[in-house]
C-alpha cells in the first residue's frame, strides 16, 4: 500500500508543526466541548469542534457571523458543519462585532452537515496580516464563503481531517488540499474535478457522485452494523453504477449555478472556476476512461463482493429459470424488467439530474438541538418546512428533540405556527381531552351493564394494553402507570373516534408516541394525527390494508419484475405477506429506537407519501435471489419475512427505498391511486 | 434436522384466549404472560416422537381479532391440524367457536384433526364454561378435546402431541395422500429421530431438507 504517501502532508510547514505541539488529536480534545465523552448516544462523533469560525457577507463588520465549526463522524463517515451563534446568546463572538443581520439571513449561511465526500478540495489563505481562512470547494462546484477562524486552528482542522478522510495536496498549488484523491497522479487530477472514473479508495462512505468502489466502502460499513443480509444485491449499487456512463450533471449545472448562489465569494469563485477550466481540459481524458470503465471489470476494491457481475448472475439465473418462463403469462414485461440494469439505464438518462442530487447520498447525522434552532423564526416558526422535512428525511431527529418535532411531523402542530400559537393549541387540547375522556370515565357500574359495546371495547384494550411492549423499561413491571395510560388513551380515542373504535395494532402505534411524549394529552392529539392517515389500516372491511397491498403489488411489477413474476407462479401475490410491515409501520421489524427513526422519516412524506411502500419493495429486492432460488412457497415466504424481523438494516433499506422511490418516478400515480393510506382521504373519494 | 414426517399446524379463536402462550409452553416450556399480542401470524416448530418416528411440528400461531381474519384466513391453507382455542373464564370466546369452525371448514382441508382446548383451567374459580359444555361440542362437531393451561402446562403437551397422534393414525389408515402437500404433510427424508423440543428455527434457512 502506498497509503503513508498519501497521507503525507510532512512537506506542509503547518502540518509538521501541529505534529510537533501534539497531535491533531489532542489538540480537538480541547476543542470538543459538546461531546460527552467520545461517542453520542446516536453514534455520532464530534471530532473537531472550533469556536469563533466567522463568515463575513458583507465588507461591514458588523454583518460578520460566528458559528462553531465542527467535523462529526457517523459510522465512517465524516460531516462538516458550522452552525451560526444565536443572536441572543452571550457566546464570546469576540473581535467585538455587534451582529445585525436579522436571524433569518443569518441561518442562510448555516452549514448543515455536509458530508466530506461531497468536498472537492479546501484551499487555505494565512494571510501575514489578518485572520486565517479556508475556503471549501464541492464537488458540485459550488463553494462555501471563506470560513475565518479568529482563533488559529486551519491547521488542526486539516490535521483532523487529514485522519479521517484522504487529503492529498495539489501539485499545483500547495495550498490547495484535495479531498478523496487518488495515488496516481492523472486519477488525483481527475479526481479533482469529480470526474465519473476518479473516486477511489476512500475510507468515507459513498457520496451522491462516488461510484461502485466507494460503494463497497460503504457496504462494509452497513456490515459493521451488524447486518448480515447486506451482502446481496441491492438496487442502489446498480444504478449508482450505471451512473458511471452518463454525464455527471451536476458539473455541467454547477457554472451556472455558480452564477445563482448569491453566497460565493470572490475568493471563492476563483478558486472555482479555476478547477472548472481545468475540468474542461481533462474531459476528453475523462470520457475515455468512461469508455474504459464500461467495457473493462470493475472497479477493484470490491469488498463484499462485485456488485456488476454479481448482478449479471443475478439476471441470468432468473432468465434461465424454466419456471421464470412458465410463469410469465405477460412474457414482454418480464423480460424488460429482468433487464433491470435497461430499466435503470433507461431511467438514468432521463432523470439524471435528480438522481445525482440523492443517489446514494451518505444518512446524515440526526437533527440536533443547534440545528434545529435553525429552522426556526424569532416567533416559532418553522421557515422552510421543506428544507425541514428533508433533514429529517436524510437523517432523522436527535431523541431529545423528538417530542418537540414530531408533533409537526405528525400535523399535530403546523409549521407556520408560533410558539405563542402553539403554547395557546397545547391548553386548549389538554382541556378537550379532558372533555373527551371525561365521557367514558363518567359511565357508571350500572350504565357499563348496558352498554355492552363499551364494555368489550374496554376489555379488548385492557388485554391488549398489557401485551404491548412490555420488554421496554418505560413499559415493564407490574402496574406500570404507563400501561395505564395506554389504556386511557385508547379508550379516549374509541370515543372520540366512535366509528373507528379500537381495534389491535393501534396500541403498537401509540406505544412509541406516547414514550416520546410523556404527556397523556399530547401523546392523544399526536395519535389522533397519526391516525388521521393511519385509520384505514383498521377499518373493519380492511380495505385501506387490501389497497395498500395492492398498490405494494403494483409497485413490485414496476420495480421488481422478476420477483412480480415468481410470486404470481407462486401465488403469493395477495402480498399478506406484507402484513404486519404495513398495518402498524414496520413496528415489529425493528428494535425500538429503529422503529422511532423510521417513523419520522416516513412522516417526512418527503419523497412520497407510501415511502414505506418502498421500504417493502426494498427489502424484498434484497432478497428475492433467495426467495426464487430456493422456490419459496407462500407458507415458506411467510416464514421468512417473519424471521427477518430485527435482521433488517434499517438505514441501507432507507437508502435502497430512496434509490427506488426515484426510479418509479412518474409511475408512482399508476401504481398506487389517490387516497391509498396513509394519504389523506380524497374529498369525497374512494375511502371513505 | 431430519424427520419422518412434518405436520403444519395452525391455532386459532378469539383474541386473548392464550393461543401464543400455550404455542410458547409446547415450544420453549415457559409462560410469558406479557408476551406482545399477535399481529398477523407467528410461528413455532418443536420435534415430537411418534410410533418411535421423528416428526416436526410447524406450528402457525395466528391472530385473534375478527378484523384481520380477511387475512388470517389465508393462513389456513395446507394445515395438518388445528388447535380451537377459547378461555374457560370468557363465556362468548366459547360462543364464537362455531364461526371460527365454519371458518376452518372452508378455508382449510376438509381431513384436517381438529383438537378443541379450553384453555386457562388454572383458573377454576374464574370459569364461564363447564366441562360439560365444552365436550359437548366436540363431540358434537367431532372434534378432540381438551381443558388445558399455558400457565401451568398441564395438557399442553399432551394437546399438541395427540393431535399429532391422530394425524399419524389417519396417514396409517391411508386417509391422505402424503405426497400431495395441500393436506399439511410433508414426508421427511431420513427418518432418523433428531433432537427433540427447543424451537427450530431453521426450516427456511438451512433449506434442502423438506423439499
Ligand atoms: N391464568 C392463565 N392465563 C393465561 C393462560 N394462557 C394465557 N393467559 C393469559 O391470557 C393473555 C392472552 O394470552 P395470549 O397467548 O397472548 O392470547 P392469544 O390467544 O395469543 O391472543 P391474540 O394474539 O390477540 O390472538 C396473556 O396475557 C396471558 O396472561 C393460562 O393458561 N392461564
Ligand atoms: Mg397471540
């Protein structure tokens, strides 16, 4: 290996002496204020954290920013952010500047957790007078505005950096640090400019423009998470490959984009645009290696596996398949979807600018309490609820914060609300509540007697309630109070949703709401807000669950011929299967935090709103090699699915869901109608 | 793990009668009282000796409640057996045992052994239905039956064990056909007795065996 190389920055004066005063390591122990101790409850990792990090907008010193700049390492991969200092607080912005920008324009300039396989390459000014800075180049070409740091510390940050992700130095300017570059001398270059052959051995997981060898980076990653299901195909490797032979769009986007984003910086777009001249030069170069890639093996590196040949044996074992033949009544489909990689390519081209913007983009760390504080307006309210949505999307919510964001992921709270509005809305709703549940308490012994509807109701719960997760701490033990207050609950809402009433699978729902809650009357609203869209799921006749299934069914054929293909020989495509994944939301398929982080990523509705539809053709892609070769009965298939229960990787799912969301693309309307749940009801439409 | 024979298995009746208990105490000889209510289905598998012949035990533990048996109902199909549960202290999951019998008439084998088992006798001083009642209707709708409790294991074994019986006896009395798998049978190779009891499973991940 020539990684020492690599890593060798010792022709860098700075670097030598931060070797020298002590490692980069201990240096960012000081720094490090936030963690405690070295690993977050949610795997996260502070590994550089620097105060007094200035953006300046304006030539004014009074409009400058401070923030905290911070590297954060999540399973291997490494995110940047830099987090302004609320106006109010009494941080030591030092230098003495009074801050006038109003908090709005401020939070623009908040970097959230940019992952450092999207850098390009950071190129570092210590000017003899003045502050140190550095300014960061993306792989899309866009640049962040210098990052001043009142306190010293560039060459820490490129120390810390330096051991975490590969920082090679340019050859042609030393003070410009690439990020992610290759040994070879023409693939550092190429890598440089992003170019679809050029990413490498890097030991972050993959990035919306890295290719199959950082995907094997990243499945080793999914591994150490202890999945063990990992290592067969999934449909993000596929098209993350296919990628290598369209253009990357987001380089041919970025001069213009360039010209949009208010937020570069002279200094900036200069060092921008000279990467892009250089990109133009080495296209040709690039192109050819694209050719080269096409038609030569893959990518070496591969560690779990190759995913292309893998894939071709995949396709073929399904088009020998005698059975395949037999089963295909609609042969023409079959055979154009078990082309899956056609499919893909297809697809590809066409939305290729979507596509590079998610594909394969690394989970990002959980929104955070800073972060969140972002979101909001002086008042409450939440700004940009799609740029919200989205976070969350990508990364889920910090435990702490759930109680707070949940309630407008669920609609309980609406976005432009205000804190004042909000405190108003929580009074009113404790006192309704109250009202409700008052109704049921108020029946007496001997109206109970007559009333027998009730009394089942009741019965049904209080059965039910004490077989509700009570493996959980906050559920355990005899007369727990919480159980209680599941039954309160409930009741309250057999009430308040007569018709509805209760019915089994909605006490899993509430369980984890009311854990984040902790308060009987919030936990109540936000259920009432869940069920608003979860409520055909218990419908007496189930056809809120007969057309999800279907829709699941629908889904498949698009996504997963072959597999669409089997089951109907097999006669499994009623999908019953899918049951329990979708009546209660994957509640029995993963451990309880995973269960939380699901959730709110499916209350995003960022990409769809039957995201978990796409959870379900996911893990079924994943292992439909086994479920065909191994000619799964519907008992056998039912089987299986049941045992993958707390055996499925939930953030490689989320990923492969994601890739699959975007393939369906516009066919997403043909397979699955308006008002299937958890949609919203149509007016007057065909649910209610 | 090899076996003469594999008999499939469902158990069903009312939400809350003690399905998945006496399922756990067959499978792994213990009551977990709060154990999670059952969404869909679960399963059990338990190897068991007959006539000094190996046979495993698939057992389908379904869901309870009315609403999901649109779907539960599908799970009936190719079952060997099925094991009627209602709870002697709850007199209406006694009422309900003709609609879950019409149920498993239609959806499942018409050879299928059923055993009838009230279950909860522990809890005599609670209880809503005698005996009596409970033989009646068997005998009635020629069914086996059995009072049992989960809690205290008594019958459970016997239960699953001599439902198993009287499956063997009908493969013996040339009742199925055992190479036709919609009756719930399957005809193991090897025929070597294998460990018995514990849970099993890996029926679908080690594969090749039963196919
Ligand atoms: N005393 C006593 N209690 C029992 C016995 N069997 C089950 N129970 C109790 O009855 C409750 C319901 O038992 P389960 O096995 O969960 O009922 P089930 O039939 O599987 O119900 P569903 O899954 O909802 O269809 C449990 O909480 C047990 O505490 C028994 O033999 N004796
Ligand atoms: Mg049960």
């Amino acid at each position: 290996m020539q990684e020492a190389e690599l890593h060798d920055l010792s022709d860098d004066p700075d670097y030598v002496a931060s070797q020298q005063q002590g490692s980069g390591g201990s240096e960012n122990q000081k720094c490090t204020r936030k963690s405690n101790g070295p690993t977050e409850p949610n795997g996260s990792e502070v590994v550089y954290s620097k105060d007094n990090v200035a953006i300046h907008p304006t030539q004014y010193a009074s409009e400058r920013i401070s923030g905290r700049l911070q590297l954060i390492k999540r399973d291997l991969s490494l995110f940047m952010t830099w987090i302004p200092y609320k106006q109010s607080a009494s941080y030591g912005v030092g230098q003495g500047s009074r801050v006038k920008l109003p908090e709005k324009d401020r939070n623009l300039y908040t970097i959230r957790a940019v992952p450092l396989t999207d850098v390009r390459s950071i190129r570092r000014h210590t000017p003899t007078l003045g502050w140190q800075y550095i300014i960061m180049v993306l792989t899309s070409g866009l640049a962040f505005p210098p990052l001043y740091f009142y306190n010293g510390g560039v060459r820490e940050f490129l120390a810390t950096l330096k051991q975490h992700v590969f920082l090679v130095r340019s050859a042609d300017d030393a003070n410009v640090f690439l990020v992610n570059d290759l040994q070879d001398p023409l693939q550092r270059s190429l890598s440089s400019l992003e170019l679809p052959r050029a990413v490498p051995v890097a030991n972050v997981a993959s990035s919306s423009s890295s290719l199959a060898s950082v995907h094997s980076d990243d499945n080793s990653n999914q591994r150490s998470n202890a999945d063990y299901h990992d290592s067969s195909f999934s449909p993000t490797e596929s098209v993350g490959r296919h990628r290598q032979k369209v253009r990357d769009p987001a380089r041919d986007l970025s001069i213009q984009v360039l010209e949009k984003f208010s937020l570069v910086t002279k200094f900036a777009r200069e060092t921008t645009s000279h990467l892009l001249r250089e990109s133009q030069i080495f296209d040709n170069i690039g192109g050819y290696e694209k050719q080269q890639q096409v038609h030569s093996s893959p990518v070496k590196n591969q560690v779990g596996g190759d995913p292309v040949s893998q894939e071709l044996q995949d396709k073929n074992q399904i088009i020998s398949d005698p059975l395949e033949k037999i089963a295909c009544r609609n042969g023409k489909l079959c055979e154009a979807a078990a082309t899956l990689v056609g499919t893909f390519e297809l697809i590809d081209s066409k939305e290729a600018e979507q596509q590079s913007l998610v594909w394969g983009k690394p989970r990002l760390p959980p929104l955070g309490h800073e972060e969140w504080a972002t979101f909001l307006d002086e008042e409450g309210r939440i700004v940009d609820s799609k740029a919200l949505r989205k976070r969350i999307f990508y990364g889920g919510v910090e435990h702490g914060l759930r109680k707070e964001v949940w309630k407008f992921l669920l609609g309980y709270n609406e976005f432009h609300s205000t804190y004042a509005e909000r405190e108003f809305l929580e009074t009113m709703k404790r006192s309704e509540y109250e009202t409700i549940k008052h109704q049921w308490q108020s029946i007496s012994p001997a109206q109970a007697r007559r009333f027998a509807k009730f009394k089942e109701r009741k019965s049904l719960i209080e059965k039910d309630v004490v077989r509700t997760d009570r493996s959980i701490p906050f559920y355990d033990g005899d007369e727990n109070p919480n159980v209680g207050l599941l039954r309160d609950i409930l009741l309250t809402f057999s009430f308040y949703n007569f018709d509805l009433g209760y019915c089994q699978g909605m006490s899993d729902l509430l369980s984890p709401i009311l854990f984040v809650m902790e308060d009987e009357s919030e936990a109540f609203w936000c259920f009432v807000s869940l069920m608003e869209r979860l409520g055909p799921n218990f419908n007496r006749d189930q056809n809120g669950m007969h057309s999800q299934l279907l829709a699941l069914s629908k889904l498949v054929e698009f996504l997963d011929s072959p597999l669409h293909c089997y089951l109907r020989q097999a006669d499994c495509l009623n999908f019953f299967f899918c049951f329990r994944w979708i009546l209660i939301q994957f509640k029995r398929e993963f451990v309880y935090e995973k269960t939380m982080r699901l959730w709110e990523v499916l209350w995003t509705h960022y990409l769809s709103e039957h995201f978990h539809l796409y959870m379900c053709v996911a893990i079924l892609k994943k292992h439909r090699k086994k479920i065909i070769e191994e000619r799964m009965d519907f008992d056998t298939l039912l089987k299986f699915i049941n045992e993958l229960s707390c055996h499925i990787t939930l953030e490689a799912t989320l990923k492969d869901a994601e890739a699959l969301c975007i393939i369906a693309g516009e066919n997403k309307a043909a397979c699955i109608p308006p008002g299937t749940p958890p949609s919203l009801p149509v007016e007057g439409g065909l649910l209610e | 793990m090899s076996y003469a024979y594999l008999f499939k298995y469902i158990i069903i009746g009312d939400t809350g009668v003690g399905k998945s208990c006496l399922l756990l105490q067959f499978t792994d000889k213990r009551f977990q009282p709060v154990h999670d209510l059952t969404i869909g289905v679960e399963f059990g598998a338990r190897m068991i000796t007959i006539d000094n012949k190996p046979i495993k035990l698939q057992i389908w533990d379904t869901a309870g409640q009315e609403s999901f048996r649109s779907i539960t109902r599908s799970y009936y199909r190719g079952a060997a057996g099925a094991l009627l549960v209602y709870d002697i202290t709850r007199r209406e999951t006694f009422n309900h045992l003709a609609s879950w019998l019409e149920d498993a008439r239609q959806h499942a084998n018409a050879n299928m052994t059923i055993m009838l088992i009230g279950n909860k006798c522990d809890l005599a001083h609670r209880r809503a239905v005698s005996t009596e009642e409970g033989e009646q209707f068997a005998k009635e709708h020629g069914l086996i039956f059995m009072e049992a409790s989960a809690k205290t294991a008594q019958n459970v074994e016997e239960a699953f064990i001599s439902t198993a019986a009287t499956i063997y006896k009908k493969i013996q009395d040339g009742v199925f056909d055992v190479s036709n798998e919609s009756y719930g049978i399957k005809v193991g190779y090897g025929g070597i007795p294998g460990p018995s009891g514990g849970r099993d499973g890996s029926v679908t991940q080690g594969g090749g065996c039963c196919s």
